[in-house]
C-alpha cells in the first residue's frame, strides 16, 4: 500500500517521527517502508538525541531497480543540532545497527554527509566515493575499508 491511500491526518497520526514536511512525494511512499522509517527515526531522536533531514523520497526516474522508484527508500541526514555535526560513519552504524533497513549506503561527499535507506529485501551495503563511483560490500565493515 502507498500513502496516498491514508489521508494526511493518518500520515502524521501515523508517522509523528518523520519530518513529513520534507518529503516531496510522500504519496508515492510505501507505508511499510514509513513504518520501519518512522521507527528508525524514533531510535535516533531517543537513543541518540538527533533528528533527520529527508533530502530524497520517492521518484519516478533515476537508476532502473532503485528503491525510490518504489517508494521504499530515502536519502537522509542524522543529525544532532545542525546537518553535519554528526559523522557519516556514526549515521552509518547507527542505520546499519538498527536493522530496520536492509540496504545502507554512506554518502559522504555530499555537501552535508549523509545516507540512503532502503528495504530492498537483500542486504548490501555501499560507499559512494569521491568520483561518484559506487563501491558496494555485502558487509558493513567492508564498506568502511573502501573509503
């Protein structure tokens, strides 16, 4: 099921660690994936004092096979009092120690370091490099090696 199929009053009933107000395509999101998304939020705001920034959801194009496409991933930024004060290999281990999320992918060359979250049921993991060149590991300390 999709979230246009829940009104607005269920999103944020449902959803209230979400910064909703940064999705661009919450519609297009699956509710499974915001469940699991809200839960891992819940976990950063609780155990770690952070909140998020949503800086992709769900869109049509991009790579075939991504998990946007689908509305079962994110592009997102822990962070405890302004974006980039938390290290991209904290966010990282935080995301990958949650096990709420089948896919991480630490990003740590973009403007504010950050990560992609997705469900895709196959666990992988990933470090995009300086180049823009994916570097992928079917562990998460492999990953943290490549950088």
């Amino acid at each position: 099921m999709i979230a246009s199929a829940l009104t607005s009053h269920d999103h944020v009933a449902r959803w209230p660690q979400v910064r909703l107000d940064q999705f661009k395509a919450l519609g297009g999101m699956d509710v499974e994936f915001m469940d699991a998304l809200n839960r891992l939020c819940d976990i950063a705001e609780k155990r770690n004092g952070w909140t998020h920034r949503i800086n992709s959801d769900y869109r049509s194009g991009g790579r075939a096979g991504s998990m946007h496409r689908v509305g079962k991933a994110v592009d997102i930024v822990f962070y405890s009092r302004t974006p980039g004060d938390v290290d991209v290999w904290t966010q990282f281990d935080f995301a990958v120690g949650s096990r709420l999320m089948m896919r991480v992918g630490a990003y740590p060359f973009w403007n504010t370091p950050g990560l992609h979250v997705d469900t895709k049921p196959a666990r992988l993991y990933w470090l995009c490099d300086e180049t823009g060149a994916y570097r992928y590991a079917l562990e998460p300390d492999a990953v943290k090696e490549l950088a």
